[in-house]
C-alpha cells in the first residue's frame, strides 16, 4: 500500500533545537572536569599536613595533571563521549566505575611514589569524590538529559518494496532501546507511485523550517531508488542544517559496524578504502605489539601451565592442551593451540559452535574462559607470525564453508592474520549460529576499514576491562 504524507506532530522548544552532538560531548565533558576538580581541591582544603604557605597548584598540581591526563585519556579509549555509550546506564555505569576508580588509584600511587605532600588517608576520600559524583551524573545525563533533551530527530525514506517490518527494523537500529542511540525517528516513508515527490518534499521542507528534522536517512536498496530531482531536494534541505545520510553510513557511525546487509556482495563495494596495506607506522605499531604481547604472554604461560597441570587431572580430565586446524591470513591453515576447556569428546556428534553456559565446558574450562587463560598458548602462533595480537578471530574451514555462501564478505576477513583479540571479540559474545556470525562480521570488517592505533588501543583497553570483570565465557 502506499504511504501517505502526513503532517509532523513532535515538538521541540526553540531554545533547545539547536544543540548537536558537539555541545553534548562539551556539556559531559564540563561537568567531569568540573567534578575531578572540586574532588582534588576539597581533598587538598582538607588535608591538615599541607604548608600553609602551598596553594592549591603547588601543593597537589602534579597530582591533578596526572589525574586529569589519565582520566580523559582513559574516557577517549573507552568512548564515553560517544553517544552510543554515554546514553545506556547498563553500560555506562560499570565503565565510569571502572575509569574514575583506576585513575584515582594510579593516582594515588603515582603520589606515593613521588612523595606527595597529600597524606594516602586523604586520597582514600579523593577515591570517594571522583567514583561516586561521576556515576550519579552519568545516571543523571543518560536518563534524563539526554533522552529527553538531546535525542535527534530523524526522517526515514526507504524503498517500496521494502515492507513495514523492516522498515521498523531499521527503526530500531537507529533509536536503540527508548532512544538510547540518541535519534528519535519521528516518521517513516516508502518511496513509491502512491507517494509523490513533491508532496514528500513538501512536507520535508515544513519540518525543517519548524527545526523538528535533524537527520533525513535513506534506505537505497536498489540503485535509482532516489531520482535525480528528489537528490537536489535532499541537498537543499542540507544547506539548511538537516545532515542527510545513507542507512549504511548512519549504522556504521552508530554501531561501529558496517552493515553488510545493505551492501553489495562485494569486499570494495563497502570498503573502497580499506586499510588492508597499511602504512609504515602502522606497521611498526603492529608488529611491536605483537612482539611485546607474544614475550608476555609467553612468560605467563609459563608460570600458570605447571599450576594447569597439578589441577587438570581433577578438573579437567584428559590432555591439557589441544590443538586444532584455524583458517589464518589468505586462507592459509595453521595450527592453534589452546589450553582445553571442554571435555575431551565434545565433537563426538559433529563439529558445533560453542555457546553460552555449554554443558560441554569442564569446571576448570569455565575458570580458564572466564579468565581467557585458556588463550595463552596462541601467543606462540603470535611469535611465529602466524597471528596479531589483533584481528579477527581464527575459524575453522568447516564453519567457513558453511558460511561462504550465505555471507559473501565472510573470506575478506582472512585478507589480514587473525587475532587473539579483536574489534568483534569486544563488541560482541560468542556467535552460537550463523546470525551472529553475521553480526560479528560487521565489526570485523569495521576494524578492517577503520584499523589504526587508536582503534587498537581501544581493543586492548576492552579487552583487559574484559578480563578484569570476567565478562568471558
């Protein structure tokens, strides 16, 4: 049926129509600073051991600048001035904690170590000042200010031979759960004979002169979808403000994923500048990295393996390691070795993923997924070459096969080695079907395209927060 152009019904007070995205990140990032402040001055004011003749800079300056340092870097590795973080208490709430608690007790160290003029009784409070205030404000920005304020409207045209199921999908995907993405579709159309251009463009121009459009979103899902007339209309409405985007663009700004089901089959058609040559530095990083890693790595294994073995007859019954054929770069197989974490016959009806709480996990293999311990012996892949630190994860050529067809981008993530940790290790949980799978394919061609230093200390700084909060599984 085709849809018919109705009249805008949000609303939106004009004093706060024109707040974007900018103006949040500085609202959020005001207010942190203004907390870890008023946590380092009231620490200092009252500390009793401090010089009268100290103030404020030189008594406790070298504390503050390495706190501030810290804990802005730390909030730049971990997003939380990205919206899709900031807006989800479930998540923003463990990874303050987590970012204010470890800033404040490296800080504390770091004046232990360099004899700060503070007593450690007063850092102990400053823990308090910074942990607690952060977490309340980010309760406070999340639930209310920003749903209720900030979220950004957002116009959907898609084709008409696209159904209301998914359009309502992609909806979702947008909005996130009660806007959490930070954009509020406030309505939908479906390009058709029944829906005149003109009429739409109408209707498009009125809610952007009431500033109620913020975004116009196109779902092309056949090439000419949008004519060469409604494209000059579309870049009017920019030169007004509204930002017009491509469903696979705002999905990748959103998800940081690419969004695989609205592209074509092939690898460059959504990764026209893919990052698969990278440059020198790059290169460098990547590779000292691995070096780095692997030597460390290398060294723990060293010290848990004799423990492993005391414990494994017990726990775990039979080998301790095992060892299995893994497609690596240019599909190429090699072999990986893990240390065992589910009972010795677990393919004995056929090869099958794992999954959560898999009845096939051995008590010692759950402390050892948990822990990722069980990853250790793949540093040894890493020091032969075999493997980065970062990439995608090592399949198997049986999953491959199976894969290939129903996922024609599925082998463009054997065109880098694959790697212990990775972008999709993250951002997403053990795939137990072919839909994950998919999922998870979207972040690792994501780290292909986007792959760079930044990204990678992001990964690394995701996956110790992992390990320390024992989110594996």
């Amino acid at each position: 049926m085709p849809e018919k152009v109705v009249s805008f019904h949000a609303s939106r007070k004009d004093a706060l129509k024109d707040y974007r995205v900018f103006e949040r990140k500085v609202l959020l990032a005001s207010v942190d600073l203004l907390i870890l402040l008023l946590a380092f001055y009231i620490t200092y004011a009252l500390n009793s051991g401090v010089s009268k003749e100290m103030d404020f800079f030189s008594g406790m300056g070298r504390e503050l600048v390495f706190g501030l340092a810290l804990f802005f870097s730390l909030g730049l590795v971990f997003n939380i001035y990205e919206l899709e973080y900031v807006n989800k208490t479930r998540k923003v709430l463990p990874l303050m904690t987590f970012i204010s608690g470890l800033t404040w007790i490296l800080t504390l160290l770091a004046a232990i170590l360099t004899e700060s003029e503070i007593s450690v009784q007063y850092f102990l409070l400053l823990g308090s000042l910074i942990v607690f205030p952060l977490a309340v404000w980010r309760i406070v920005f999340a639930t209310w200010i920003h749903t209720f304020i900030y979220a950004q409207n957002v116009i959907l045209i898609g084709s008409d031979a696209m159904s209301g199921k998914d359009m309502k999908k992609i909806q979702t995907s947008i909005e996130g759960r009660d806007y959490d993405h930070g954009f509020r579709v406030l309505q939908s159309y479906r390009l058709s004979e029944g829906l005149k251009e003109e009429h739409l463009v109408k209707t498009l121009k009125r809610g952007c002169e009431q500033g109620l459009i913020d975004y116009l979103v196109i779902v092309e899902t056949e090439r000419g979808m949008v004519s060469r007339k409604l494209n000059g209309e579309l870049i009017h409405l920019m030169s007004s403000g509204v930002k017009v985007k491509s469903y696979p663009q705002m999905y990748e700004e959103i998800k940081e994923a690419l969004a695989i089901g609205f592209s074509e089959p092939g690898f460059y058609s959504i990764m026209p500048d893919a990052r698969i040559t990278a440059n020198h530095a790059y290169e460098f990083w990547h590779q000292s990295i691995n070096v780095i890693s692997s030597l460390f790595g290398m060294a723990l294994f060293a010290m848990v393996a004799p423990l492993l073995m005391l414990l494994n007859p017990f726990f775990n019954k039979g080998p301790l390691f095992y060892v299995q054929k893994r497609v690596g770069k240019n599909g190429k197989e090699f072999d990986l070795i893990k240390f065992r974490s589910m009972v010795e016959d677990a393919e004995k009806n056929g090869a099958r993923m794992s999954a959560k709480d898999d009845q096939r996990v051995t008590p010692l293999g759950k402390l050892l997924r948990r822990s990722r311990m069980d990853e250790l012996p793949q540093f040894w892949s890493v020091l032969k070459g075999e493997m980065n630190l970062i990439g995608p994860r090592p399949e198997r050529k049986y999953f491959i096969d199976q894969w290939k067809d129903l996922l024609p981008q599925f082998e463009s993530r054997n065109l880098i080695k694959p790697g212990i940790t990775g972008w999709a290790q993250v951002k997403y949980p053990y795939g137990e079907n072919v839909e994950d799978s998919a999922k998870k394919l979207e972040y690792d061609l994501y780290y292909l395209k986007n792959r760079s230093i930044i990204l990678d200390i992001r990964i690394i700084y995701k996956t110790v927060y992992t390990m320390i909060v024992s989110k594996g599984q």
